[in-house]
C-alpha cells in the first residue's frame, strides 16, 4: 500500500575553525590529555569565533545540506533547528535562518532536549511530512556549547564543543515495500525526575541569567547504555528489524565508552560504527547530524543503507530513528 515517508535527500556541517585540543586544554586546567582520552576518547573540540552565532552555524550547514540535495532553498517550507544554545531567549534561532536563506513561507522553530535534540526533531518533522502538512523540511542540530561551559569545571569542559549539522528531509509517495527508503521508525522518551542530573543552572524565569552547564557524569553514563539500549529494541521492533541488518550505527557522540557500550551489546561490529567524538567532542545536538555528513561525504553512508541513529541528553531525555538511506 503506497504511503508518504520521509527521505533523506541531502546532508551538511559546519565547524568553527579553532581548533582546542586536549593538550591545549592541560595548559588552562588541571587536566591531562591522558585522561581525557582514556574517559572519553575526545582528542579535540571546534570552538566558536567571538560573534559567531548558533544561528550562523546553522545556516551554513543547512547550506550545504540543500547543496548536496540539490534543492533551493525555496522549496523549502519546515525548519526544526534542535539547539540548547540559542542566540537569544526568543526569537527562535531557526526563523533567524530562515531569513538568512531568504525562506518567508512556511514554518520555523526551535526544539529543545539537549543532547537528544536532532533525533527530537527529525521524529518531529517525520511526523508533519507524513501527516502531510509540509513538504520539505530541514532539520538542524547547531550548538555554540563553549558559551555555557564553566571553563573552571574540568569535569563538564573537557567534554564538549561546538558545531552544526543539517540533513533535508522529503516527503515522498512510496509503495510501501520493505525497501522503501526513509524513516522507518522512531522511539522518543523522556523521565523529568533526572532533570538534575545534567543541567544549565540559570535561564529566564530563574535567575535571569544563561548559566552553565553542571553534571553528575558516573549518574549520566549508569543510566545511558540501558536507556539507549531498550530505546533501540523498541525502534527496531517497530520496523520489524534485527540489530544484524544495520549497516551504519550513528549514536550521539558524547563519550567514545558509551557508544560502544551500546553497539556491544546490540552486537555490532565495531567497523560499523561512525564515531566522530574524538574530532568533534559532544557537541550536543549536533553531534548526529555531524557525524552522518563526516560519513556521507567519505562515502561509507549510501543510498539504501539502514542507518540507526540514537541519543540520550538531559533531560533525561532519549531516542532513537531508524532511516533506510
Ligand atoms: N581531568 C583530570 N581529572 C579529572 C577531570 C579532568 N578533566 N575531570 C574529573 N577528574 C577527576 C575527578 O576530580 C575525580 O578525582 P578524585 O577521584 O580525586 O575525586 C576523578 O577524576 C574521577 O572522577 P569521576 O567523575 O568519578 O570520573 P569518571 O570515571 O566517572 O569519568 C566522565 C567522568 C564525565 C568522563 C564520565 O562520568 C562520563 O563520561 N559520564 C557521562 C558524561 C556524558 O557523556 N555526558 C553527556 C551526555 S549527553
């Protein structure tokens, strides 16, 4: 039976050109680049330029996302930006890139679950393009994390970066075969009672201030290989596929042991894993987006490959997608 699914069409990124690595970061803090490596396998971050925006990061990769589609920008009617780190209270940032990329129709929005953010808003916009209120969407992970870091805490520093992805995303009329490309299923969760656990300790209607980021790190990394674990069962289930027939495993990348914790014990062979942290750190929501282009564009990642994505961030906040390329 013919039914509208969402296909990915194109995919970008952008990072900021300094470059902060963990020798770099042993100069400013007590910290050494062995440690960092052996808790985290971070090596390096991009730090955003003084007056360089989320908003600029985020159109420049949605640039390349509509350049590697070959679609204009026009055509265009949905952006759902996912970032943690807006250039302002409000506005949101997407309708800043909106106007960047001269789009006046349709819908912009700012998303928010942290880390989880790109799979929130990818299942957010699989949604409106199947229910068919929207025809084209861009969704966008762009974090400037180094704005709300406490550059004294070497616990949260060392840890992320900053940087945007985009991919376009196409409602297409399919035949509803099992080799249908597009996004085939998606699992969201969250559980406010560890919104303490990893958190920004200011904002509006608390302190009137941005605040910065503060985490129980061994409570974050108990939790995150079962919550992805059974997010991950429950989308494959949906799909009626077993972890076998993955080819590209693209998790969040916040911390190389939690990835292959989870690719472990889903029984993946490690080759088919992206992993991307060592480069670019955790860069939060765009850490998806991110690592898909890194493998779209060095070829790995191809038309018709199952590619499972997932996340956990603050929140606790969740998910999965599950997506034949
Ligand atoms: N350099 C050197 N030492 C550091 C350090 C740093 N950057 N940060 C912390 N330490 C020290 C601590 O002070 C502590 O010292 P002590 O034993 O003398 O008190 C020691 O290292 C161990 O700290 P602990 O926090 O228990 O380390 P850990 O093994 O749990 O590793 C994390 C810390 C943050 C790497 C780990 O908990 C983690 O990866 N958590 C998940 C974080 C994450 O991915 N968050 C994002 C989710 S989206």
């Amino acid at each position: 039976m013919s039914q509208l699914r969402s296909v990915i069409r194109g995919c970008g990124a952008y990072l900021p050109e300094r470059i902060l690595t963990n020798q770099d970061l042993a100069k400013l803090i007590d910290t050494t680049d062995q440690w960092i490596t052996e808790r985290t396998g971070i090596k390096q971050r991009h730090i955003a330029a003084e007056g360089e925006l989320t908003s600029a990061m985020g159109t420049a990769a949605a640039r390349q996302a509509l350049k590697h589609a070959g679609i204009d920008a026009q055509d265009i009617d949905l952006i759902v930006l996912a970032t943690s780190t807006p250039d302002q209270t409000f506005p949101a940032t997407a309708v800043t890139i909106q106007a960047e990329l001269g789009i006046t129709h349709g819908a912009a929005f700012d998303l928010q679950a942290v880390c989880s953010g790109f799979v929130f808003a990818l299942t957010t916009a699989d949604n409106f393009l199947k229910g068919g209120q929207f025809k084209r969407a861009l969704v966008i992970g762009a974090e400037a994390f180094s704005r709300i870091l406490d550059w004294q805490d070497r616990s949260t520093c060392v840890l992320f970066g900053d940087g945007a992805g985009a991919v376009v995303v196409e409602a297409q009329m399919l035949n509803g075969a099992a080799t249908d490309r597009g996004i085939l299923a998606t699992c969201l969760r969250s559980d406010g009672r560890y919104r303490d656990k990893l958190f920004v300790d200011g904002g509006p209607s608390s302190t009137g201030t941005v605040g910065h980021v503060r985490m129980d790190g061994p409570e974050v990394f108990r939790h995150a290989v079962t919550k992805i674990s059974e997010v991950i069962d429950a989308t494959l289930a949906q799909a009626g596929h077993k972890a076998s027939d993955i080819d590209w495993f693209v998790p969040h990348q916040a911390n190389k042991r939690i990835l292959d914790g989870a690719a472990k014990k889903l029984g993946l062979d490690p080759e088919r894993i992206i992993v991307t942290v060592d480069k670019h750190a955790n860069t939060s929501a765009a850490s998806i987006p991110l690592a898909l282009s890194t493998a779209c564009g060095d070829g790995r990642i191809k038309q018709g490959d199952l590619v499972l994505m997932e996340a956990m961030g603050g929140g606790f906040t969740w998910g999965a997608v599950l997506i034949r390329w």
